[in-house]
C-alpha cells in the first residue's frame, strides 16, 4: 500500500512521469527481491528488511499502472483498458507462479535431503544411514512435524536435522529469487518504454454521476 499510494501521489507531484517512477520502483522491486537469495533462518533481520523493500516496489508498480492506464487511454475505453490490465496481471501472475514453484519443487528435492544428511552426520549418525533417516524424517515432518521426535535416533541428530530441514528450504528458496531477477530485468525494461503522461492528466470528467 505504501508503494501504491506513494507512486500515484508522485505521479500528481511530478507531472505524470510515468517513466521515471516505474522504473526506480521496478529497481527497487528487482534489487531487493534478488538480495532475499543471501537470507537465511539465522538472518530475521535481512529477511524483514529486504522483504520489506521489495514489497514496497512491488506495490509501486501494481496499482500505479491501472492509474496510468486509466490516463493515456481513450475515455471510452476506460472501463476495457483496466479490465485488459488486471486479465494482464493475473495471467502473467500465473506463468510466475508455476515458473518459479517448478524451480523451488526441484530444488527441495534435492538440497533438502542433502542437508538433512549432512547436518545429522555432523551430529553423530552413521554416513551410511544419512540417505534412509533423511528420508523417513522428511516424509515424517510432511506429515505430521510433531512425530518427528518418535524416529529412533538421538535428539541430537533430530535437532540438527531439523536445522537441516530449515537450511534445505532457504537454500532452495534463493533459486527462486534468482529466477525473479529475469523477471524484474524485463520490467525495468518496459517501464523504460512507458511516456509521460502529463498532457492527458486534465480535469475532464468523463462522465457527471447526481443530479
């Protein structure tokens, strides 16, 4: 909300310049979505903060662009231009998401076994039994996380295991980050092509609503 309304707010300020905002918030969005791949379970802080910052340049180019359609399309076809940008948002929505779960599914799959392995050797389980535990503890932790406690191991192992499990998931997360750099590259680059719209924000009333 803070991204929406301060870039809509500017858009007045500034005369309709359109370009400029876009991309320094498609930047902003890019830059700060991409610096989530160095967070970890051990860095809240990080997390927060860059989520936060991508969060705020993301809501600076979601809302804005229904406004500056709103501005440079012809009056009557107000209505179909804002239609055509939510069907827009929401197909292109939809690629991203099976995109990057695909990415993030794959990875799982293989750094989360492997850390699990590595961080319960770390703590004193047998290498040859790393491959078998790691995989009753993950289908154990998908099922039911509280039954994890009854595999017949020291609690050692299934706390380091479980650090294990966290390390598997942020480091397969970061992959998806990665892929949402292509992503914000090719919005930087359109925002690039966006006009000023200064000459088409005018006190026209489209249509007189009352009496």
């Amino acid at each position: 909300m803070t991204g929406a309304t301060l870039v809509n707010v500017l858009l007045t300020a500034l005369g309709g310049r359109a370009r400029e905002l876009t991309f320094i918030f498609a930047v902003i969005m890019t830059a700060f979505t991409g610096a989530q791949a160095v967070i970890d379970p051990k860095s809240p802080a990080k997390t927060v903060v860059f989520t936060s910052l991508a969060a705020l340049g993301v809501g600076g180019l979601l809302v804005p662009t229904s406004t500056i359609v709103t501005f440079a399309c012809p009056q009557d076809l107000i209505g179909t231009a804002v239609a055509l940008v939510a069907a827009v948002r929401t197909i292109g929505g939809s690629i991203g998401y099976a995109v990057l779960n695909n990415i993030l599914v794959s990875k799982q799959k293989k750094l989360i076994p492997a850390m699990i392995s590595e961080y319960a050797v770390k703590a004193g389980l047998p290498p040859s039994k790393a491959g078998e535990f790691a995989k009753t503890f993950i289908e154990i932790v998908q099922a039911d996380p509280s039954k994890a406690t009854q595999i017949p191991v020291d609690h050692h192992i299934l706390e380091a295991a479980a650090a294990g499990f966290k390390q598997g998931n942020a480091g397969s997360a970061k992959y998806v980050f990665y892929g949402n750099l292509a992503f914000g590259v090719v919005a930087i680059l359109m925002c690039l092509l966006l006009p000023n719209i200064s000459k088409f924000m005018t006190s026209n009333v489209v249509a007189k609503t009352g009496r």
